[in-house]
C-alpha cells in the first residue's frame, strides 16, 4: 500500500511529460516517414546521401566530441582539486565553477567575439609581443564554436565530478599506494573507475549540449553550419518543417548511439558501476 502511495506521486509528472514532452517527440519522428500520404524513408535517404548535409552532420559530430574531450582534460584535475580541498575553499570554488552559468550563452558569445576576433583583445596582444605577423583566423571557424561550447559547459563537468569525488574513501588510495602502485596506477586501478558515473553523466550532458547548442554557433560560428542552425534554417528561413523534423529525429538518433556508446565504454572500464 504504501510503495503504491509513493507511485501515485510521480503520476503528474509523469502525466505532464508525457503530454508535453513524449506525445510531441513521437509526432514529430512519425511525420518524418509521411511522404505525400504514404509511408516512405525518402527524407532520410535523400539527407544521408547529400555531402553538404553529411559534412554538416561531421562537423556538429567533430565539434561536440572535440568539446566533450577538453572539458574532461580541464574538469578532471579541477575537480579532483575542489574534492580535496576543506569545506569553505570547497564552497567557494564551486561557486567560482558555478558562476558562468549565470551568465546568458549571448553574453559570453559576444564577449568571445571580442576576444578572438581579428581586432580583438588576443590578435592585439600576440601583434604586440611579436609572436604573430598577422592577425589570427579564429573567428567564425569551428575553433571558435569549441572554444564558445567549451566554457558554456566546462561547470558541468566539474561539478558531477565533484559530487562523485568527494564520496571516494581516502583509505583506497593509501592503501593502492602501501601496496607499491604508483601515482599513475592509483590513478587508473583506482581514481578513474571510481569517478566513471560522474566521468559519464558529465560528458553526456556535455556532449548532448553542445551537439544541440544553437546560440554559441550561431554567434561564433557565423557562416560555419552545424545541425541546430541547420535546422533553425529550414523551420524558420525555408518555412519546411518536414526537412526540421527529420533533421531533429536525427539529433535525436545520434544523441542516443553517443549516450549509450559512453555507458558501454564506461562499463567496460568499471563493470561494477
């Protein structure tokens, strides 16, 4: 009786995302088989074998992957740091990571805009001290994008990190380091896979925003396409909401081959969880 209490909670909610979230998706991916009134795959085929939108769909790909490997490399040590550290330095460090997602994607496009651009602050500095005789072609190139993604989604990853981090047993570690592992292999037999949940989830949520992002392309990116302003053309621009939907049913299909392909990895790596 009372587990069946706890499942009536979750029934708005559930009610509420299925109305609002789950009835549209499918709508939307079943309207891309509809083809004049018939069932048809032609939208698919026609899209996977156009190379302008294939060399869309690799540079999203690229992008996204790109951003998803540097935000670890950053993270990790940052929030190996973070996790260490006493409880007021802790706060006060979470706070600095949390503090740029306070500020709006546009804000800090335009600000990078600024700062890489061919008469910005770092084309200036690097003319001035010699190390460049012209300015640098930073600006609206995929560089850009990752350089715009990377710290739009670096918190993220440094907080699940921290949150799993701050939980691992310090006995483990002087235990592998009694035992004669070195610094290298207590970090792969025994930091790594015990940091593998938030390790996945950071870089799922990384991944899956900067594959979706639009504002820091858009900005940064200028003529450069990715897949969100792809499909922002078509909705918009073009007025084709069929070519939208199967280019969002893609989004979707990739999202879920690249969620799945991180958890597999990450149970290969920690079959324990």
């Amino acid at each position: 009786m009372k587990n069946r209490n706890i499942y009536l909670l979750l029934l708005p909610g559930v009610i509420f995302l299925t109305i609002f979230m789950v009835i549209p998706i499918l709508l939307t991916i079943g309207s891309t088989f509809i083809n004049e009134g018939s069932f048809s795959f032609d939208g698919y085929l026609h899209y996977f074998q156009d190379k302008y939108f294939i060399g869309i769909l690799l540079t999203t790909l690229k992008v996204s992957l790109v951003t998803t490997f540097i935000c670890i490399l950053l993270g990790f040590p940052v929030a190996y740091y973070i996790s260490k550290v006493g409880t007021r330095t802790k706060v006060l460090l979470l706070l600095l990571s949390i503090f740029p997602l306070l500020t709006s994607s546009v804000v800090r496009s335009f600000s990078w805009m600024i700062i890489i651009g061919k008469n910005g602050v770092l084309n200036k500095l690097l003319l001035s001290i010699g190390l460049i005789n012209e300015p640098l072609n930073i600006l609206y190139t995929p560089t850009a994008i990752i350089i715009g993604l990377v710290h739009l989604f670096l918190p993220l990853i440094i907080i699940t990190l921290v949150g799993v981090m701050e939980n691992m047993d310090e006995d483990l570690l002087k235990a592998a380091e009694s035992l004669g592992a070195s610094r290298l292999g207590v970090f792969t037999k025994v930091v790594l896979p015990l940091s593998m949940p938030g390790l996945v989830i950071g870089s799922i949520l990384v991944f899956v925003g900067s594959f979706t992002a639009y504002t820091t392309p858009a900005l940064l990116g200028g003529k450069q396409r990715v897949i969100s302003t792809f499909l922002y053309q078509n909705a918009t621009t073009l007025n084709d909401w069929h070519t939208a939907a199967i280019v969002a049913t893609i989004m979707i299909v990739v999202t879920l081959l690249v969620t799945i392909t991180m958890n597999q990895i990450a149970y290969k790596i920690n079959p324990k969880g």
